[in-house]
C-alpha cells in the first residue's frame, strides 16, 4: 500500500473547495475536518451530535479558516430520502461539492462469525457500508459537476486481510473497498476520484474499546496521520483513482 505521511500540504491546498465529513464530531474525522478547514476548506461537519458538531464548528470559526456548516444526521437510521435531503441541502447552499470523507463508522462486536449477533453485524453494515453508500449515490451529481472531486473511503487493515473475531467490521470494510473500486472503474473518465485510506493504529475511542489493555499514548494520535489525508483531497493526487492507501507505515 502507498504512503504519504511526509506529504508537506501547502497552505492553500483546498482553497475554494467545499468538502463533507461524515464523523466529523471526534476523533480522526474531527482531526481532519479542522486540517481541511485550516487548507482552505469549506467543510461540511455531518454526525449524530449537534452539541458535539457544535464544538468542532466553534474551532474552526475561531481559527479563522472558511466558515464551516453542520448537517446532523444518525447514519444508523438514515434512508435513501435523509441522502438526497443531504445532497439537495449542499446544492441549494454551496452550489457545488469537491470531496468527501467517509470517516464515520461503527466497531461493533468483536465476536466469532459462530457467536455474532446478526442484529449487531447488521447496525455495522448499515453505519460502515451502506450509508456510505446511500450518501456517495446521492451525491454522486454534486460531485460530478465539479471541476475536479475527490472521495476517500476509510478502511482498515482488516478490511484487506480478514482476521479472527473482526467479523461485522471487517465485512463492512471489505465491502467498502469494493464499493470504492467499482465506482472508479465506472467513472473512471469523470471528473471524480476514488480511493480508499487506512488510518492504521490512531488513538481513538474505537481503538480503545477494540483493544483496551493498549496503552492510548502508544500509538498515533489523529493529528499526526493528516498528510495522506490531505494528499488525497488536493490536486497532487490527481492521477490517484481506485487506489487503496495507509495514512502511516504499518508498525514493526
């Protein structure tokens, strides 16, 4: 997998660009949102959590980057009509839409395929894969018409090799990557780009809760995977469609 963890963004890299976050309350999608705002970014913060939101919306107004919006919405309930509803909302307010990270997700049980909940592993295929889903297809024409769009994926190192008892999450993520590789293929002449980013070990509540005898300080913290990130939402990874990428160098 291809690397950019020494990428220097320079500072005006998104300028001008809007740019959705799904997640973007915490953790790596709350990191990335305030990275792409302090860009030139205008990001659009999309998560369950208005008062959360909130917080990450009173950052980056206050650092003086491009105001930023909030559009609330519980992936894990959400329909086709919540997707287009996001995708008119962006139209009518922005009149166009540059890139997408699709940050959210969900962890899950870490369980046995004998012992999983299917109840459980369905929550997570809605929440990682098929909302994701939902939200690309609806946006898909905001996104073509722009002059250049950029759509990073999250996966997971699971989500490319399965391991034991990460059955729910690693599924989503295996379909995610197919999803990201079909619909660079079909629109691989467009103006739209499509690749796949795995943050690694980052210092998250989902990695804590899926090894909670790691030391926290152990691994990376959101802000110190950013390079990549900013790589694939900004004209230096033009050529890049269908590609899977790691946001830092596998661990030793």
């Amino acid at each position: 997998m291809k690397c950019h963890i020494d990428y220097q963004a320079p500072s005006t890299l998104l300028e001008g660009r809007v740019i959705l976050v799904t997640g973007a309350s915490a953790g790596i999608g709350r990191a990335a949102a305030l990275a792409f705002a302090a860009h030139g970014a205008t990001v659009v913060l999309l998560g369950r959590s208005v008062s959360r939101l909130k917080v990450v919306y009173d950052a980056i107004e206050s650092s003086g980057a491009p105001q930023p919006a909030i559009f609330p919405l519980n992936l894990e309930s959400a329909t086709s009509l919540d997707y287009q509803a996001v995708a008119d909302k962006l139209s009518s307010e922005f009149g166009r839409l540059d890139g997408v990270l699709h940050n959210a997700s969900i962890l899950g049980e870490r369980l046995s395929v004998e012992d999983a909940n299917l109840e459980t592993w369905a929550q997570v295929m809605q929440v990682n894969f098929t909302a994701t889903l939902g939200l690309t297809q609806a946006l898909l024409p905001l996104l073509a018409s722009a002059e250049r769009a950029s759509v990073v994926f999250t996966s997971s190192s699971v989500g490319r090799k399965g391991r034991a008892n990460w059955g729910a999450y690693s599924t989503s993520k295996f379909a995610t990557e197919g999803l990201m590789q079909i619909l660079a293929d079909e629109r691989r002449d467009g103006p739209v780009r499509f690749n796949s980013l795995n943050p690694g070990a980052t210092r998250t509540a989902m990695r804590q809760a899926a090894y909670p005898e790691e030391d926290p300080q152990s691994v990376r913290a959101p802000e110190e995977i950013l390079p990549t990130y900013l790589w694939l939402m900004g004209d230096d990874s033009l050529h890049a469609n269908g590609e899977m990428f790691d946001a830092q160098p596998p661990r030793g």
